[in-house]
C-alpha cells in the first residue's frame, strides 16, 4: 500500500500532508522551509511509499493563477525529473488558509499556537489533501 502526499507549497514554507498507506485518511505532516523541501522530500521518501503528489493550485478570482505558481512550476519541473515514478496532481486551494484558520478556532487551539504560521501551512495541506482525495470518489 502507499500514500498520498500533499503539499502547500510557499515562498518560505511548506506544508505537507499524507494519507495512511490506506489512503482513508489525511492527517498534517510537517511544515519545512521551501528551501530544504527536497532535502525533506529525500528522507521522507526513505520511510514512507509514496505513490501520488497532490500539490494546491493557487486560483485567485476569475480563474487566474496566483504569483507563486511560477515557483510552483519550477519545482514540479525538479520533482517529476528526481521522482518520475510519483504520479503528479493539482488540487484547487482556493479559501485552504482560511478554512484551515477557521478548523484551528474551532479545534479550540489557543490564539498563541494558532499565530504560528507553519501550523496553519499543513492544515491547509491536509485541506487540499482531503479535497483531492474527495474529488477522487
């Protein structure tokens, strides 16, 4: 059996997410800095089996594509060359920062955990994750 990983991908950080090797459930997995991503991918990569990627695609109104899918692109150009065996998906995450801001209120996390950013960067990575994995149905 193998995950299914999902990724928030930033300027500065990244939020991951992954599936049981079931992929019944998505639960948050890190938040690294963008700049050692593949560093992390490598380790990760070691102990669990990853058969799909799920990276947010960042739609602004109107159907057009926010300014970091130029870095997006960039680093699926870099991740399909190290990892062609790993399929490649893109899901919406259009409103992922806010829901997951909304899910951290609700959990009844306290207001100092939830100013910390990267706790909210694999929230929205799991969001995007759940969303994939709902669409899949």
């Amino acid at each position: 059996m193998s995950c299914i990983l999902a990724i928030d991908y930033g300027k500065v950080r990244t939020g991951l997410a992954i599936t049981d090797p079931l992929q019944i459930i998505a639960s948050p997995l890190d938040t690294v800095s963008t700049s050692q991503l593949f560093l992390y991918l490598e380790q990760l990569f070691l102990t669990e089996k990853v058969e799909k990627l799920v990276v947010g695609l960042p739609m602004r109104a109107h159907g057009v594509a926010g300014e970091i899918e130029v870095d997006i692109q960039k680093f699926l150009k870099a991740f399909k060359k190290k990892y062609p065996k790993i399929e490649v998906y893109r899901e919406d995450e259009s409103y992922t920062s806010l829901h997951a801001a909304e899910a951290l209120v609700l959990g009844g996390m306290k207001k100092k955990k939830r100013q910390k950013k990267g706790m909210l960067d694999k929230i929205s990575a799991t969001l995007i994750l759940q969303s994939f994995m709902k669409n899949q149905k």
